[in-house]
C-alpha cells in the first residue's frame, strides 16, 4: 500500500508540473478556453496531491505495508 501511495504522488507530481507549465505557455495565454480547461485540471491534479500526500502520511504512521 505503501508503494502505490508514493507511486501516485509521484504521478500526481508530475500532473501538477505538466499542468502548471501548460498554463504558463503562449498557447494558454492566446486561447481562453485551453486556459480555462488548464486551470481546472491544475486544481483538481492538486487536491488530489494533496489527498494522497495526507494519505501517505497516513500510512507511514500505520505498519500494513
């Protein structure tokens, strides 16, 4: 369990960088709607971030590895 909650944190890392270089491009500064559509998947990539870093706390204070 332990594993697969580092692996989706590293994956949900990922998601936020992609995103959050997606928003800062010309192509999102020229087209609204991609813009719109970057913003909401940075915001939800980021709460899941930080529902599997709150998870992963978790199960670090937990022995069921």
């Amino acid at each position: 369990m332990k594993k697969y909650l580092e692996n989706m944190a590293l994956v949900s890392k990922s998601e936020q960088k992609i995103t959050a270089d997606l928003s800062g491009s010309a192509l999102c500064h020229q087209n609204a709607e991609l813009r719109k559509l970057v913003e909401d998947y940075h915001s939800v990539t980021s709460q899941v971030g930080v529902l599997l870093l709150t998870k992963e706390v978790f199960a670090s204070n937990n022995t069921f590895d």
